[in-house]
C-alpha cells in the first residue's frame, strides 16, 4: 500500500494510467513508454511478447519503481537499469553502458523512463544511429507526440544529435564520434535552447524528471 502511494501521489502515477505513452522504436525489438504500473507491464508482455525491461531512471527508490520491478521479477522479465539525464548534456559513459545492453538484451525490449519523453526519446535515439538511422531520424524520437519539449532544458538531448550532425555526420560514424570526439563540455557551454516558459511548463507544471 504504500508503494502504491507513493507512486500514485508522489510520482504522479495517476498521469499515467490515463496516458501510456507505449511507442514502437523498431517492430519486434524495441519498444518505449513511461514508466509502466504492473498491470500495464503485464498488458506489453502479452501483446509484445517482451523479453526485458529497460529501466532508464537508473535503480530507483520510488514506489512505481518497486512495483514494476516486483512485476518484472514474477512474470520473467530480465531487468536493466541505466540512470541517464533529462537535463544534462548525456555522459558518454553513460551512452556506451546503453550501447551494450542494446547488444545483450532478451529481445524484444521495452525501455522507459518516468514520462516516456526525453531520456527514453534519447536512448530510442541512439538506438536508431547504432541501426544506420541519420541525425534527423534520431531526432524524431524525440517530439511532442511523446511529451518532449525541445523548447525547454530538455532540449539539450535534442542538441546532442545536432552536435553530431554539425560535427561528424559523413564523416565518422556515431559510435567511434561518441568514443574519440565526443564533448559534453562543449555541448553543455554552447547550448541555449531554454525557454523560460517551457521550461515552466516541464520542470514546474508537469513536474518532469
């Protein structure tokens, strides 16, 4: 009881039920959602015919977190977790850790994270340049028909792709850019997307990750 509390009235679990958020990132493989009740973890399972969960927040201390995992455990699920950032300029150690669990997961996957939006539409993402997918593509994971606001600090995920593109797209590919040439600092420093009313409505309003 209370960790369904606590998912409910702390991390606005009741957004969710109404909203699942449940996305096709590649057909049979990957699939993408926020972060999913057991009864909706149950329901992907049954149509997708899941394999393993992608939990994105990283191991979490909230009550939607031991819920699903719970869940997770009792019907088979194979469990990764990988705590990556919504507002920060991504960390390439953090990028690498995604690429090998997209080589070594039970397939098909589901990932997430709390919304569904910019940490799950960046690793969908890289999903899609590691699968010979350009910038632009990789962008179109993350839109407003997921909850991604670029407009706010979540628009630095958005300029992690630009920077590829401005910087090695034709050139080198995606992996061996983010191993040898890569810049986090320089991404953080250039970047100036942030609107202050979007970013309201993100950080303040929806109360985002």
């Amino acid at each position: 009881m209370a960790a369904w509390a606590h998912s409910f009235f702390i991390d606005h679990a009741f957004f969710r039920l109404a909203w699942s958020n449940l996305g096709t990132v590649e057909p049979g493989v990957l699939y993408r959602s926020n972060h999913p009740t057991p009864f909706q973890l149950r329901r992907a399972v049954r149509a997708l015919g899941l394999k393993s969960v992608i939990n994105l927040r990283g191991d979490g201390r909230t009550g939607t977190d031991a819920l699903a995992r719970d869940e997770a455990r009792r019907i088979g699920l194979v469990q990764f977790d990988i705590g990556l950032e919504s507002r920060g300029a991504p960390k390439a150690e953090d990028i690498l850790r995604l690429v090998e669990v997209f080589r070594t997961m039970p397939r098909p996957a589901l990932m997430h994270c709390k919304s569904g939006a910019d940490r799950t539409g960046l690793a969908a993402g890289v999903w899609v340049m590691l699968h010979g997918g350009a910038a632009k593509d990789a962008l179109a994971q993350l839109t407003l028909r997921h909850g991604h606001i670029n407009r706010s600090n979540t628009g630095i995920l958005d300029a992690f792709f630009h920077q590829y593109a401005v910087q090695a797209e034709g050139r080198i590919g995606f992996f061996d850019w983010l191993v040898s040439e890569y810049d986090p600092v320089a991404l953080r420093a250039n970047f100036r997307g942030a609107g202050s009313l979007a970013s309201f409505v993100n950080d303040r309003l929806l109360r985002r990750e």
